[in-house]
C-alpha cells in the first residue's frame, strides 16, 4: 500500500496510511512535533527499546522452538519477549515484559522466560509457583535456537 508508514513504540508497533504522500507527510510531521513538545519539558528521555516486529501467523508452519508442525489442534501462540511463533507447549510461561508492561505477566516462551530467570527478571512461572518440574524438564530439553536457523529450516522445506 502506498503511503504508509510504521510507528513504533515501546508497547506496539503498526503501519498506518494516508490517502495522499502530502498527507502521510503532514502526519508526521506533526506526530514529530508533538514527540518534540512531549520530550521538551525535560522531564522526559527518547526510548530507546520499542516492540518487536511479530511474525505473521501465516509465515510459522512449525514451532519455533520445539520444531512441531501446527495444525488444527496445535495452535500457533506469540512469545511477547521476541515474538516468535511457538506452540502451547513451548509458551506455558508467563513473565514480566517490562518495556510492554511494568506488572502484567504475558506469555513468553521457555527460551525467553529461562533467559529471564538467569537475568533475575522473573522468578514465577504460570501458577505463581517459584521453579517447576516442568520448567526443570525445559531447561533439559531447551536448545539454543535463533531465528536464522530457523529461516533456514522453512527455506528447505521450501
């Protein structure tokens, strides 16, 4: 679509468009003015973390984890730390994001929540519960996979 563009902040990211390239600029410059006006009173600093871009549901046909195919019963689920695609299994995890939200606990995947303990970030899993069997056997199982290997696993599939 022409005429859009991505605003990114620390909660959200979307692409909005405008009817007309005047307009889309017109919109930005008065969003950048209001961003100036905001941060001008000096109270307030630029962010510098801003939402991950989600992978679309349409991109995952396996767990980005786990590696498991998606079907019907096995949904596709977003880790809200890195977005990653991953099934039910692999985000059983609830954690403290605090660029999105100071106190909510949102779904994260066992990665990210094992990456969170280590840092001292979360200690608490679903349940409230500090350390599990469960997040034991994880920590097992867990291999240390980044979204390059598995770009390379769809483009063989491919």
């Amino acid at each position: 679509m022409k005429n859009q563009w991505l605003i990114r902040t620390p909660r959200k990211l979307f692409f909005v468009a405008a009817a007309s390239y005047e307009e889309k600029q017109t919109w930005i410059e008065h969003m950048e003015d209001c961003r100036f006006r905001l941060l001008q009173g000096g109270n307030r600093r630029p962010g510098s973390t801003f939402a991950v871009t989600w992978i679309p549901d349409q991109a995952a046909t396996i767990c980005m984890r786990c590696y498991n195919k998606f079907t019907v019963t096995q949904r596709r689920h977003h880790c809200r730390k890195w977005c990653f695609v991953v099934c039910s299994s692999c985000s059983k995890y609830r954690a403290v994001v605090r660029h999105i939200h100071t106190t909510k606990r949102l779904r994260v995947c066992c990665m990210c929540h094992l990456s969170l303990l280590s840092i001292g970030e979360t200690g608490l899993d679903e349940d409230g519960v500090e350390g599990s069997i469960e997040e034991e056997e994880a920590e097992d199982q867990v291999e240390d996979h980044d979204i390059s290997e598995w770009m390379d696993s769809q483009m063989d599939s491919l």
